[in-house]
C-alpha cells in the first residue's frame, strides 16, 4: 500500500484542500505535518462547505483517524473552536479518530500579539503573516523556550517553561511599547484547557508505525506552499515552517520511509497572498478577472489574493526540491473564456536568461518573465471529467506545462466539487 505526500508547489492557496479529501477516501489515517492555524482548506462535500485550519482533512470522513503531528504548532484554544464547528455541521470528532502529538509545541496568545507588533514595527517592509504567532511560536521551539503538549501534564514544568518564555517574549515587547504578558494569567489559562486539550494527545510517531506496519494507507497533508518554505522559498517572504515534502518525515516522525509518492498541487495560474516577489504578477483587468473568476480570497484570512499567470520556471523549482513525482492540476476552469493565455517559460536577469528562482532578495527583485502564448478556449470546461470532455485547446495548454514543470499531470481538478476530477495516475497504486 503507498503512502502519499500532498504539498503545494507554488505559494499555498492551490486548492490542496479538495485533492486532499479525494485522497482522503482513499486513506486510512491522514496527517498534518507542519504549519498551524494560518493557512486554510476549503472542502466542499455532498453540497456542504467546510473550513479547516489545522484539523486534517481527514476528519470529516467516517472511519479515518486523523493525526496532528509534532511538526504542526498548535494554538489550543483555535483548535477547540474548530473542533466545536465541526460537531455543529454534524461531524464526529473524539479521541476515537483524532490524535494530537504530545510533542507538538503550542501557540499561546503573547506569540500572536508579539507577531502582530512586529508586523508593524515593519511598516511598509512587512512579511505578510496571518498574525496568529505561528512565527515567533516556532522561534519558541527552535529557541527551546517552547511549551508541548505534553508539558500541560504538569503544574510545574508549564509554570517554569512559562516564566523561561516570557524572560524572552517581555523583553521584546518591552522594546517594541507593547503591554507585556502576566505569567499567573497564562498558566490559569493553559491549566483551565489542559484537560480537552490532554484527551486528544499521544504518541503520535508510534501510532503511525503501527498503521505502516499494518499496512494502513497513510496520508500526509502539507499546509501553504513550497515557494514559502523557510529555506527554499522566497526568503523572507516565507512561513516560518519548512513546507517541502521531506518535512512530512520529520513532522510525523516517521523518517525516510514515509512517502511512496509526493503529488504537488498547483493551479493552472499563480497566486499570492502578502508581500514578496511574483514575476507573473497581473495587476490589470487579466489579474482582476483571475481574482474574481477562481474567488481568490483566503480561508483564514479573507485577503484577496494576487493573481497572475503560471510560472512554470518556478513550479519546475518547487518540484525539484519538493521531491515532486507528479501534479495536480487545478482550477483549469478559471481560464475559460480567456482569447489568449501565457506561460512563464524562462526568467531574464540583468538580460540573462535564468532557468530558477534566485535565492536573494535583489536577485528576486530583478527577475523579468519570459511568456508563451496560447490560444485560450471558449468552451466550458468546468466539471470535466475525462480528457474528451476538454477542448484541444486546453489540452495543448496542459501538455506543455508538463514539459516545462518536468512532471506529469496526476490528477486535474475542473471545479470545487470533489468528483469533477480527472485521474490520471492514482498515487495510491503508484
């Protein structure tokens, strides 16, 4: 049976959400392996519509557990709150099919409110974060400051990991003229969840190990997107947890073996949410009517997104250090209607030609995309679900993002609705 890595292959927001529950069916156990509260699925399932942040997506399927590894950083109280939504659109969820780590690291309010003071301490060179602490919760970590889960276990140890914390967290706010953080108020606050929070944790790594070594299918959901992973993404302009495929190992604790196939999503145009570097940027009436055609607004936050055409140059990237063995394709639908459509093929730098993403900032800044153009399609393609059903058009347009990206389309998605999908190759049985 294979295990399968879902990642997004260009900044987050590519539709993984959908692809993810019609793998989801599939799977036996599902599991989120890094990120937190900051990036949204969108699932829309016999009509109705569900919101998920950190719950995997997993959950709302009968008969699956699903797992919050050790990579993820939780904030306890958002986690309830979804929990609570979820029960209240009649989905199941008990210690009976979710699994939190015991060893993942927690978001307490001080990180969002020192993320926030932060963002604009930076003025008009802000990141871009949610706000939701993610960041300074994982500099907790990396900082060995952090409080687990496993730690809630505790009176002592969570008092004495607070006080460590806000020997750090205070000094900076301090500097910044934010009101500073009451450790009597955060253990009282930590001590009053514990309990809900402590029903859900485990060990997560081992439970994992059972379900390889019973021959369970395994799949590993991935949150934002490749191009924003701290190392390999357009820095800093990045999240603060590492996105690509190999994380799924270290996030779950399951080491080299856990993939058996990394399917990368991607939409068949570009989006951003934030600051930071997009070549293929559009901002005229072709970005408009992407943005309002494929509803580009974030599930968390409700920002509008940044549109553009897709980059092949950097999808090619994210597939290479992504460990991507194919793509799903998605929102093909939006394009239809387009007279004329254009890929980015190439970078120019300087007036030289450049095959990838440069790694620094003025490189970044000076990337100039080189297009292909298409013929668009005037014919319908939304709710596809065969290569027949699709105009030659579209299938010539799809053809060659595969030769440019260097991998094959997998799966492509021609609406929300998780049965307009065309299979390709099922990477279950790969």
């Amino acid at each position: 049976m294979a295990n399968v890595v879902v990642v997004g292959a260009q900044w987050g927001d590519e539709g993984k959400g959908k692809i993810v529950d019609w793998l989801s069916e599939r799977a036996d156990v599902v599991v989120r392996f890094q990120g937190g509260h900051n990036a949204g699925h969108t699932l829309v399932i016999d009509g109705k519509t569900y919101k998920l942040s950190l719950l995997p997506s997993g959950i709302v399927r009968g008969g699956k557990l699903s797992v919050i590894g050790n990579g993820v950083v939780l904030d306890p109280w958002a986690l309830l709150r979804e929990i609570e939504t979820l029960k209240a659109q009649g989905v199941a969820v008990s210690p009976d099919n979710l699994l939190v780590a015991e060893n993942a690291a927690l978001i307490l309010p001080l990180h969002g409110n020192l993320d926030r003071a932060r963002e604009e301490a930076l003025g008009g060179n802000k990141i871009g974060t949610t706000g939701r602490g993610i960041g300074p919760a994982y500099e907790d970590k990396v900082g060995r400051r952090a409080i687990r889960v496993g730690d809630l276990n505790d009176p002592d140890v969570l008092k004495t990991r607070v006080d460590q914390m806000l020997l750090h967290h205070n000094a900076l706010l301090r500097g910044l003229g934010s009101e500073e953080f009451d450790a009597a108020t955060i253990i009282e606050e930590l001590m009053e969840i514990a309990p809900k929070i402590l029903s859900y944790a485990g060990t997560a790594w081992r439970c994992l190990d059972d379900a390889r070594k019973s021959g369970k299918r395994i799949l590993f959901e991935g949150a934002q997107g490749i191009m924003l992973d701290v190392d390999h993404g357009t820095y800093p302009f990045v999240t603060s947890s590492n996105t690509v495929a190999a994380q799924a190992a270290v996030g779950s604790g399951q080491g080299l073996r856990t993939a058996d196939y990394t399917l990368g999503i991607t939409k068949a145009y570009t989006t951003r949410v934030g600051s930071g570097p997009f070549p293929t940027e559009q901002e005229n009436d072709v970005g408009e009517r992407l943005g309002e055609r494929g509803r580009e607004f974030g599930t968390v936050t409700g920002r509008k997104r940044r549109c553009g055409w897709f980059d092949a140059v950097m999808v090619r990237q994210a597939i290479k250090v992504g460990g991507i063995t194919g793509i799903a394709l998605t929102k093909l639908d939006v394009l239809d209607g387009f007279s004329e459509l254009k890929v980015c093929s190439e970078y120019r730098i300087d007036g030289q030609p450049a095959d990838h993403f440069p790694a620094s900032i003025t490189g970044q800044s000076k990337v100039v995309p080189v297009y292909e153009t298409f013929e668009g399609w005037s014919e319908s393609t939304q709710g596809a679900r065969s290569w027949a059903d699709l105009p030659a058009t579209a299938v010539k347009y799809i053809r060659r993002i595969e030769e440019l990206i260097e991998a094959p389309v997998a799966l492509l998605s021609t609406s929300p609705e998780r049965e307009d999908t065309i299979l390709v190759q099922d990477p279950f049985q790969d």
